[in-house]
C-alpha cells in the first residue's frame, strides 16, 4: 500500500479536505489529482504519488488536515478485494458518479468529471453544470465554483433546465445573504488571529513616482514590460538595509531575521478571496529578473495552479491595494513569520509644492500614498520611518536607464 499523506509544507492556519476526486476502486494514474485541501490562502488538489487504486480514505470532506496526516491508501498492486472505508468517514458513494439527469442535460461525460461534493451541492440547488464555468484544473468546477454561483445568482427554471442568472437574490426587498464558505472562514479566523497576537501600527508616507515613471516607459520602448509592483519589490528590498528587522519575526527569547528577503504579493483572485505568492531572494535579483518572476507567479495563481512552495514562507508582504482604485489603506500582518507589511494606495496625480533652487515650485506629479504596518514588539517608530523614508528615496531617485 502506497500512503496518500499532506504536503509537509501547508501554508496557512490549517487546512481541511474540500472534495475527494477519486472513489476507493477507481483506478489512477500516477499525479492524477486525487483530493482537494483548502486553507485560509490556497486551494489544491494533492496527486497520486504512485499508479494502482485508491484502497482506503482516512479523512473525509471537512476533516482538518494537519501537515503530514495519512489522507488515505493507494493498492499500487490494483487489488481491490479489500476497499476500506471507515464508517465515520464521508467517502463519495459511488451513486454519485452515475449520470443523472437531475444534473441538467449536459451529457454523463461532464457529470464524471464533478467531485461528490460539487456534484451533492449542484443537486441541492438544481443547478445544471453546463451553466457554470469552472475554474479548476482543465476547467473542471470545483466547489468553490458552486458556492459563488449560488451565493451571489439566483436560479430560474427554463425549458431546457435550471439556469444560473446574473441577478442577484433578493429576499423580502433586500439584499440576500451570502453563506460562508470555508475560505472565508478561514480567512476570518487568521485576521482575529493577527491582530490578537501581534499590537499593529501603521505609519503614512507619500512618493512622488516621477523618476519610476519615466523609467518604466523607457524601458517599455525597448520592449521590456515592467509593471510598478516590480520596482515596489526592488525599493523594498534595497530599504532592509537601513532596518533589518523590517525582514524580521518575533520569537520568544529574540528577534529572527531572515536570510533573504523573500517578498509576498497580494493577489486578489476576485470573490474567491486573494492569494500571496513569494519572489524570493529579491536584494540579489535586478529589476528585470524581479518583473519575470512576479509575471509568472500572478498568471499561475489566477488560473488557480500554485504550488504550496510559491505561497510559504515570505519574510515580507506588500499589498499594493491601488490597483483597484484604494487611495490609502492600513492592511493586517497576517503571516505570523513576519513583522511587517507595506501597502501601496493608487497612483495618482496631485498638485505638489517643490523645492527649486531654494523657492517654492507648484507642480503636477504622480503621487501615491504608502503606509509601513509593524508589529511594535519587533519594530519601534524610529526604524520604521527610517525604512519608509529609505524606500521613498529610492523610488523618488531611480536612475534613468543606461544608455
């Protein structure tokens, strides 16, 4: 028997199991996707680790999976004279697998694709699956798919069968209620839990974006595409210098700082809540390199195909809110490994007063406002203007590119 165990490495409070894809029976391949976990930052399918049958399921749907917990068994040998599943485990039926025309008319070979879950909450709402389109591997949907549809559509019933519409549910003349998911729980849970543990302080500066802006179109007419959230990551990075334990945590009997300056980014990913990929190592990479990275890590997690390494282990966090239109926000250190979170409100352009020469200038710059979130057990209010006035000079003074 081969064990079907959780990634050591779980980012996030805790994780639970969302959905079992397999049956014990079914027959997999080796990394066929076998089981759903989802945590406050991730969902993700865990794969097989080897080919045979899925023998046994140890942890059932909304079980708490614990980093290294045994999930279940697979029969590498394909014996299946023994298919073990304990009677205080819900384990998918194999009913549930059968085309069944309660799910709509979108053909059996759709239904075999749904996870018992999804297929358990489409058959409580009657909802056909054809009228969702799913965001997991392969476009396959996924629960969390389900839970938006019917949290924010009603479901009217036409000829050719239930269909999913974009109104929203109104219930005795006001807005319906949202259900929580589990992701939204969670999520709820970790923000409790960050400001509990750790006394929060925000302090406010403002940056002038002339010299990045120039840059960044100097380079976009040599065709290297930038976006400012590289440059954010590059400023930051340089400004450890001035304050180390910025890229510090608290512990017990000391403060840890960290080896390298692993920056996480938030990504929003719509209703589904948002995801913090990590750039690793930025004091040592160039700008370009920063960009490259940053690219790839955004594009996995909006189609949803993060691995838990991208995701764990950041010393550092920036939320660059103003890309949805926030002029100036205070966001929460939410990873307990770290000290300290820098948010980035909307660039925008406003009528500043210089210094030129000696006299006072009116000009027209693009500014936005940033703000340094410490954990004042690790950092006091001298390092971080010390850090947050360092990061502006560096974005205020980039140098125009090389010729």
């Amino acid at each position: 028997m081969i064990e079907v165990r959780v990634p050591d490495e779980q980012e996030g409070t805790k994780a639970v199991v969302r959905a079992w894809l397999k049956q014990p029976g079914d027959r997999v391949a080796l990394n066929d996707p076998l089981v759903e976990l989802e945590t406050d930052k991730v969902t993700q399918e865990v794969p097989s680790p080897a080919a045979g049958v899925l023998a046994e399921i140890l942890l059932g749907t909304d079980a708490e999976a614990m980093p290294g917990a045994l999930l279940g068994r697979i029969d590498a040998e394909g014996v299946q004279s023994a298919l073990l599943v304990p009677s205080d485990v819900e384990a998918p039926s194999r009913e549930a697998t059968r085309p069944s025309t309660s799910l709509g008319t979108s053909g059996g070979e759709m239904e075999t694709r749904l996870s018992p879950s999804v297929r358990r909450a489409l058959m409580q709402h009657d909802i056909d699956p054809a009228r969702i389109t799913g965001t997991g591997r392969n476009g396959r949907i996924t629960r969390e798919d389900v839970d938006r549809a019917v949290g924010s559509a009603t479901v009217t019933h036409v000829e050719s069968g239930p269909k999913v519409t974009a109104q929203p549910r109104v219930a005795e003349g006001n807005w319906g209620d949202i259900p929580h998911d589990r992701m939204r729980r969670a999520i709820a849970e970790n923000m409790v839990k960050a400001v509990t543990d750790a006394p929060h302080v925000t302090a406010l500066f403002e940056a002038d974006f002339t010299a990045i802006t120039a840059h960044k179109k100097a380079l976009a007419a040599r065709g290297t595409k930038l976006s400012y959230t590289a440059y954010l990551l590059k400023a930051a990075a340089e400004a450890m210098k001035v304050a180390p334990a910025v890229n510090g945590r608290w512990a017990e009997d000391r403060i840890v700082i960290a080896p390298t300056v692993d920056i996480g980014v938030g990504t929003a990913l719509g209703d589904k809540g948002l995801v913090v990929p990590v750039v690793r190592d930025c004091a040592s990479l160039g700008l370009e390199e920063i960009g490259a990275r940053l690219d790839d890590l955004t594009v996995r997690a909006r189609a949803g195909k993060l691995e838990r390494g991208d995701v764990a282990n950041g010393s550092f966090t920036i939320s660059n809110h103003g890309v949805s239109g926030s002029l100036l926000a205070a966001p929460i250190i939410l990873h307990q490994g770290q000290a300290a979170i820098l948010g980035v409100g909307k660039l925008q352009k406003r009528v500043v007063v210089l210094d030129q020469d000696g006299s006072d200038v009116i000009a027209i710059r693009p500014m936005a406002y940033v703000t340094l979130t410490i954990d004042h057990r690790v950092i006091d209010g001298h390092q971080t203007n010390a850090w947050l006035s360092r990061f502006v000079e560096i974005l205020e003074t980039w140098p125009a590119p090389s010729a």
